[in-house]
C-alpha cells in the first residue's frame, strides 16, 4: 500500500519512541513532510536521523504536549516552516506506576491527565485551525484502557476514555468542515512504555498472572509499525468515509 502524501504536512507527538517514532517514519516514507514533537530531545533526534537517513523530509520541535505555550510553539514552528498541516497524530502519552487507587498520589494523577488529556486537547485546540482552511485528518491515540476498566492505573484508565471521547466529540463537530478525527486503541505495544513498567508489589502477582495467558487472542503483543499502520491509514485517502471511530488495534483484546 502507498499512499500519497506528497506535498502534504503530518505531525506526530511522542515522536521520540514506540509508536510515534514509527508513525512518523511511515508518513515520510509515503511522501509527507512530517513534524515530530517530544519532550524528549534525544529520542526525537534519533527519529529525525531515522527519516533523513531514509530520504525523508522532517524537523523536530521540543514540545512539551501538555504546556500550551509550547504547544503554541510547536504549531507556529509547523507553519514557518511547511506553511500548512493536513494531518495529526496525537500520540504522546505517559503510563504511570501500577499502585491501587488509595495509594496513588495526587500529583501522578494530576500529570497522567494533563500529558495524556489535556496534552490532546491543546493539541487538537492549536491543530484545528490550521485544518480549517484545506481541511485534513486528525488521529489520537488512546488505548484498550480506555474501553474497559485497566486496574493499578485508574488515572490512565480515566485518561484514555478521556481521549475516545474528545474524539468523538470533535469529530462529530468538524466532520462537515473537512477535518476527519479519529482514535486507535492499541492493546499491548512492545515500546519503552511497557518494558519500563513500574509495579507495587500488590501487582506483581497480577502482572505474573498476565504473563502466563497472553491477554491478546492473537498470542502476542504489537510491534509499534502495526499501530502505526492504523494511525497513516486513518489519515490517509483510503479512510474518507471514517469520522469519530475509536478504532481498536489491539489483537482481539477488547472483543467480547
Ligand atoms: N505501548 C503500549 O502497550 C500502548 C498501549 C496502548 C496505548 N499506548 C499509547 O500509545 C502512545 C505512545 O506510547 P508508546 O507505547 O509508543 O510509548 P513510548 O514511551 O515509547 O513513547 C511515548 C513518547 O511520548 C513522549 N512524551 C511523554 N510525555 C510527553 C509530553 N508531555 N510531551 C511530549 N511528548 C511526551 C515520550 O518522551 C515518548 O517519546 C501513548 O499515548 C500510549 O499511552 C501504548
């Protein structure tokens, strides 16, 4: 599949790692000028390496996606420098430590909620407007958290149904202006995120229990370009007809 996005503008959050370093690589290998946004310099770095090194075009923007003034930042650098944005991934997003609910402190909830929502809000936000014009496709990435209920991460739970429901929200309300939002909802990824998983002693049998079944029917978690995958063809000319799907990609995870 080759999809045609010459000409056209893409920026993704998280672009540092996992999964969005792989959506980014996948627009600039089918044409597009892409954005990559991380608090994460090094990563980001190393992603931008990755697409040049291939005979992509890409720039990277430390961007902090819960900070509006950077965010701000973020969008004017994609205008100054590609004049327009046609799609968006909004992917960047935090797991924290798996602790019960009594013991999580406050200020972790605080954080997971404004990297993992309010980060897609204000990327969305500051997005918009440039779309209004030519219009264009956003994706945000939640998760199966954010379908059913993820014990030890209440506040990532909360966090990703959060997410399907901006989705929808805003998709419903700029559907007939052009811009076409969706959401993928992975289950297990292999990134940073999850080999980097902390755990309160209260999980770990939990989490040994996890190991011994693979939760995903297919037998296996997903390598980060299988999200990716979703994320580009969302945005791409083959899903014209998708508007405010919360699509899951996730193995079978979440089927009933
Ligand atoms: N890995 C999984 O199993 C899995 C499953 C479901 C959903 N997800 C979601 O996929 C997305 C990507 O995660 P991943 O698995 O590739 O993890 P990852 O840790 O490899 O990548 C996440 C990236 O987001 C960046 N980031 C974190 N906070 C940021 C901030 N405030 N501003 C800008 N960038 C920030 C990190 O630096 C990192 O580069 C996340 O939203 C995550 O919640 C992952």
């Amino acid at each position: 599949m080759v999809y045609d996005f010459e000409g056209h503008v893409a920026l993704v959050t998280g672009a540092g790692s996992g999964i969005g370093r792989a959506t980014g690589q996948k627009f600039a290998a089918h044409g597009a000028k892409v954005v990559l946004a991380d608090v994460n310099d090094e990563g980001g770095e190393e992603t931008l390496a990755l697409i040049k090194d291939a005979g992509g075009e890409a720039i990277f923007v430390h961007t902090d996606v819960a900070d509006e003034d950077s965010v701000k930042h973020l969008m004017q650098t994609t205008i100054d420098t590609y004049g327009q944005l046609n799609y968006a991934a909004n992917n960047a997003g935090i797991l924290p430590k798996f602790e019960p609910m009594h013991q999580k402190p406050v200020d972790v909830f605080d954080r997971v909620i404004a990297v993992n929502v309010r980060g897609v809000f204000l990327c969305m936000k500051y997005e918009i407007p440039l779309m209004l014009e030519n219009g264009g496709a956003i994706v945000n990435t939640s998760s199966a958290a954010g379908l059913r209920a993820q014990p030890g991460v209440a506040d990532y739970a909360a966090s990703k149904h959060a997410v399907n429901g901006l989705t929808r929200t805003a998709a419903v309300e700029y559907a007939a202006l052009g811009i076409r939002i969706n959401a993928v909802n992975p289950g297990g990824v292999v990134t940073n995120m999850v080999m980097n998983i902390q755990m309160d002693e209260s999980y770990a049998a939990m989490m040994q229990a996890a190991q011994q079944q693979d939760p995903h029917p297919i037998g296996r978690s997903a390598q980060p370009e299988e999200i990716a995958n979703a994320i580009v063809w969302l945005c791409s000319d083959e899903a014209t007809f998708m508007v405010g799907h919360t699509l899951s990609v996730d193995g079978g995870m979440t089927v009933d």
